[in-house]
C-alpha cells in the first residue's frame, strides 16, 4: 500500500484519478510512460467538435478522458511495447464515448504499425456504425486527413501506409482471416456470444502491439462476454489476479445507493462532474425511466433478471477488515461442481459476535474440473486452521470426502434436501441483514453471493439460481458452513471420519 506522500506524488504526475471523478474500479498505473498525451495532441489537432454547445471548436478531451487515454496506452517501463492487449471501459450514457474511441481508431489507423487493420465492431451493424460514422465525418472534415485517407461506406484507407479502418458486426461472417492491429468493441454487453470477441483477440496474434478495447455500459446477465470481462477485470483490479496485460476501468453507482440519490450520480457519471452533463437531465430520467433501466444506463449497474434473495445493501454493510484467526476453530462450506460451472470454499469461524467468512472460487475450465487443487486446498486449510468441519453437497464430492476422511479430515454431508436447506438458507438471511456475518469484499463471492434468487416450496423458500444462469456455489457453501458454524446440528465424532447429517 503506498503512502498518503507517494499518492499525492502520483495524483500530481497523473498517474491517479481525482476523488471527482475516479472510476468505482480500475486497474493502477506502473509506468509512466504513455503514448496517451500523442492521441490528445492528435484529436486537438486534427478533430472538432460535431455537436453540443461546443460545436466546431477542436476536440479537446476533459481532466478525465486525458487519465483514461494515458492509462490505456501505457507502456512498458522495460519492454517498451504497449502494456495491454485487451482492455475493458465501462461507461453510463452520454459520455462521449464515441468521440473518444473514434479518435483512437483514426489515430490507430495513421500512426499505428505498416498495413494496421483497425476494426470497429459491435453486436449489431447499426451499433457499430456509430463510431465508425465519427471517424469517417471527421476524416472528411479535416483538410489534412481527407487529402491522406480514402473514405468508403464501410471502410477507411490510408494508402501510404497501406492500413484500413472497418465497420464490422456479429452478422459478419469472414472474421477467421482477419488479422487485426486494433479492436474497438462498442457496447459490448450486446454481443450474445463470445465468438467474434475470442476471433477478433486470437486474430492479432502475430502483431507487434495489438489492442482490442472494449468499451461498454453495463448489461444484465453476467455469463455473457461482457459479464465474464467485468468479472475478470474487477478481480485485476483488486489484485486477485496478476494480468498485467488487461486494463480495466469501471463507472459504477455505489450498489446499495437509491436511484434518486444525485451524489451517486455524480460519482459514475464523469461528464456530470465536468459540467458537460445537465443534472436536469438525469432529474427527468429518474421521473421517466423503469429503475432497472436508469440503474443499467445512468449509473451502470448490472441488474439482474431477478430479485436477489437478499435485501439491497444487505451484503455490503457485513464488509469488514477482520481477518481469519489461527488459533480459532473454522467450518469450511465446500461446493463442487461439473465441468461448466464453478467450485466454492468458504471459511465460516466464529469471532465474539460475528462470523468472518472467506470464500475461494475456481472458475470453470475448458480442460474439467480442478478436483486436484481442490483437494490440496482443503488440505492445506487443514494444516493452517483448526478446521471442525468440512461440510460438503455429496453429490459430486463422494469420492474426494472419503479419500480426504481416510487421510484424517473431518468430513460432514450436508444433503441439499428441503428439510435441510430451508432452515439453513433462513439462518444465513437473518445472520447477514443482522450484520453478524463478515466478509472482505472481494468481487466474485459478493456477486455470487448477491445472484441467488429465493425459490419457494410447499414449506418454505430455499436458494436458487432462478432463471438465470449466474453462478451460485459460494452463495450455497456459505450457507452450509454458517449453518454448521452456528448451529451445529449433530457434532462431529472424535475420530476422523464422514458424518451424514440428515433431515
């Protein structure tokens, strides 16, 4: 962690956003260097401003968009090369975000490598029109550029250097044999399926310093493309993951904050903060706008398709600095899964009032299911804590508990029936909204914890994913390990073996 002198070094060199309008999550700085201050200078030069009560005067980018380019084209204190391949920028509405981006295509179009393909792509063509209709009017409205590009319906070229710039959609077929130097993904959230994104990525393999940037508001289903960079790039971000490669930078509404509450507007609106957005605006739209809508499009909220099985706010007000204890007992909730869906461990111990929960989630994998570093976890746990209990689904964890029992771990079945769940499930509701469970907040328990819907039964409700087909399984073996963390329905034997607790 730097020092309160060293952060206010950073913020005077540009390296840190101001508190106005910094980013909910973003990926830090390392390297000074940037090619960033380059694509200011272009756009003042070479762009003006179509519309608003800037029209015809240059482009000049605001205090924020300036931080956001130089942090997106840094570079490589030792390599020199461009620190990103892929990056992810998440926005609200009327930001001016097609200005910015069409900037940074034209100018990856005249300076970028010899024979640079640029492609503007997005989910549907009129979407991806919207960009590319910026660059082109701009090339045709500056002197200097409309002498060197040649401007098409669908394509831009730079003769010189023998580079282009395209308008691609979803609804293009010949992506396989394309070979991009840059990628501007518009509205991401729109792009059903991971298809073009993976082609578009694995297609610049073989240039020096390819980018594809992403550049979206937020959506409402989180297994999508856009769901899983989202995902991804908070955990980057929160330094869960060490991908220097993937920048990342997000505008968000605090998640428990009320629509109508104008401080959160302005700290996920960043144009609001620079006076370039009318407050009257937002005002009307909160009057007008279904709340899921103004969450998805005015404070970039991903919204769910359902009713989350917890209260708004509930979740985040147990966030707590608290860490695990060594020399105190922990029950560990396991949750395994198939081959598509993820794996959850949650530490559940008690400490005076509370219970300080941890949560360790592997992803699915193209190549199964890590049933090996599963098993080495719960070892190590074993080693590390005074473990009473490890209380897993049998469905899919027969094998691994007796192995892990005959190797002295104690084992404990929680079958996922009603009569077990339904009281289990009501236990860990009133523990949270009561504030006597912790967490520290990290990302993707928080979102799987918060995409568990209530589904109700002839005797009550227990958890479910509903219809949607976002991930649950730390949500569940929180549930088991706060259930046996507090209530303990039958001890566990002095020797090490599997205990079935039943109905």
């Amino acid at each position: 962690m730097s020092s309160p002198r060293s952060d206010s070094a950073s913020k005077r060199s540009g390296l840190l956003p101001t508190s106005r309008w910094s980013p909910a999550f973003y990926t830090p700085r390392i390297s000074k260097l940037t090619d960033g201050d380059e694509i200011i200078r272009f756009a003042a030069e070479h762009f003006i401003v179509l519309k608003g009560f800037r029209a015809g005067q240059p482009l000049a980018f605001t205090a924020w968009q300036k931080w956001l380019l130089r942090s997106l084209f840094e570079r490589d204190d030792v390599t020199q090369r461009l620190r990103y391949r892929r990056a992810l920028i998440g926005l609200p509405r009327k930001q001016g975000k097609s200005l910015m981006l069409s900037a940074v295509g034209v100018y990856g179009l005249i300076t970028g490598e010899a024979g640079a393909e640029v492609y503007v792509v997005a989910g549907d063509r009129q979407q991806a029109r919207i960009i590319f209709g910026e660059a082109k009017q701009q090339i045709q409205m500056s002197p200097v550029l409309s002498q060197e590009c040649k401007v098409y319906r669908d394509a831009i070229e730079m003769p010189r250097f023998g580079s282009v710039l395209r308008v691609l959609s979803s609804e293009f077929k010949g992506q396989a044999g394309l070979n991009p130097s840059l990628v501007l993904f518009d509205e991401l959230w729109n792009q059903a399926t991971p298809d073009l994104y993976d082609q578009m990525t694995l297609g610049s393999g073989a240039r020096v310093e390819p980018l594809v940037v992403s550049i979206t508001t937020a959506g409402y289903d989180l297994e999508t493309v856009a769901g899983h960079l989202y995902q991804y790039g908070k955990r980057c971000a929160a330094g869960e993951v060490p991908d220097k490669s993937f920048g990342f930078w997000w505008w968000e509404a605090p998640p428990d904050c009320e629509i109508t509450d104008e401080k959160a507007w302005q700290v996920c609106n960043p144009n609001l903060s620079e006076g370039l957005l009318d407050i009257t605006d937002m005002r009307t739209a909160v009057q007008q706008t279904d709340e899921s809508a103004f969450r998805r499009w005015r404070l970039n909220q991903w919204v769910r398709s359902q009713e989350s099985w917890l209260p708004a706010g509930a979740w985040e007000q147990c966030r707590d600095t608290r860490e695990l204890q060594p020399d105190l007992p922990i029950y560990v909730g396991i949750d395994m899964a198939l081959k598509h869906d993820s794996i959850a461990v949650v530490i559940a111990q008690p400490q005076d009032d509370v219970v300080v929960t941890r949560a360790h989630i592997w992803q699915p994998q193209d190549e199964g299911v890590d049933v090996a570093g599963v098993e080495a976890h719960l070892r190590a746990l074993h080693r590390q804590y005074q473990v009473k209990e490890f209380v897993y689904d049998p469905a899919y964890f027969q094998r691994s508990a007796e192995q892990l029992a005959d190797d002295g771990l104690p084992m404990v079945e929680f079958p996922q029936s009603a009569a077990r769940m339904i009281p289990a499930c009501g236990n860990a509701y009133e523990m949270i909204i009561n504030r006597r469970v912790t967490h520290d907040g990290s990302p993707t328990y928080t979102d799987q914890v918060l995409s568990a819907a209530q589904r109700m039964t002839d005797t009550g409700w227990r958890l479910s994913k509903g219809k949607s087909k976002r991930k649950i399984d730390a949500c569940i073996s929180l549930v088991m390990a706060l259930d046996r963390a507090t209530t303990r329905a039958q001890p566990t034997s002095a020797a090490p073996s599997i205990v079935q607790v039943w109905n």
